[in-house]
C-alpha cells in the first residue's frame, strides 16, 4: 500500500505561483510515476503532469510553460511549481502514484483546494 499526503494548496491571485508538494510512504518499490490531476468544478478529474522515477516528465498542455513537476526520489515526494496561475486553474488538485509495470492502479491524495482569484 501507498499512502500520500498533499500540501501547499491555498488561495493566490491571477498571476501569482504556488508549490504543490505530495509525499508517498509505504512499500514502495521502483519503476513508479507520481503525478498531479485536478478536478474542475462540475468536471471529471484530468491529468495536468506526471513525472517517472528516471524523470522522464509529461504535461497537460493547458499547463506547459507555466508549471513544473519534479520529485525527490530520496524523499518520495513530487511538487508542482505553478506560475502565471489563471481563473481556470482553480480546481482541487490530487497526487497520483502508479507503478509502470504489471495492472495499471492509481493510490491517491485527498487532495488539496486551489482557488484563483481574478
């Protein structure tokens, strides 16, 4: 079992950045990806970054060159730097953690509020 933790959400003006960091514990093993989705209100939750262990990374495109997703093998945690932050950023964001081998199965965070004040 994986077990993640979220933190850094929080309320920021358009424009403004903020640093989401999430930290798995567990049994966990390699060959993995962590990630970050978020849920929009009234819609289904989406991909916005994720990044594997060899930190090979991948973004949504409604947030390529303004976010950053990296990790820290060591700790187990992955962040997502956010700049130039819009409107329609607002969304409860969810930290994901998947193994890239055998039956894909997501564990994640409870997630964490960020609101976008224009």
């Amino acid at each position: 079992q994986v077990q993640l933790v979220e933190s850094g959400g929080g309320l920021v003006q358009a424009g403004g950045s903020l640093r989401l960091s999430c930290a798995a514990s567990g049994t966990i093993f390699g060959g993995n990806s962590m990630g970050w989705y978020r849920r929009l209100p009234g819609k289904q939750r989406e991909l916005v970054a994720t990044i594997t262990s060899a930190g090979n990374t991948n973004y949504a495109d409604s947030v390529k060159d303004r976010f950053t997703i990296s990790r820290d093998n060591a700790k187990n945690t992955v962040y997502l730097q956010m700049n130039s932050l819009k409107p329609e950023d607002t969304a409860v964001y969810y930290c994901s953690f998947f193994y890239n081998w055998g039956p894909r199965r997501d564990y994640w965070g409870q997630g964490t509020q960020v609101t976008v004040s224009s």
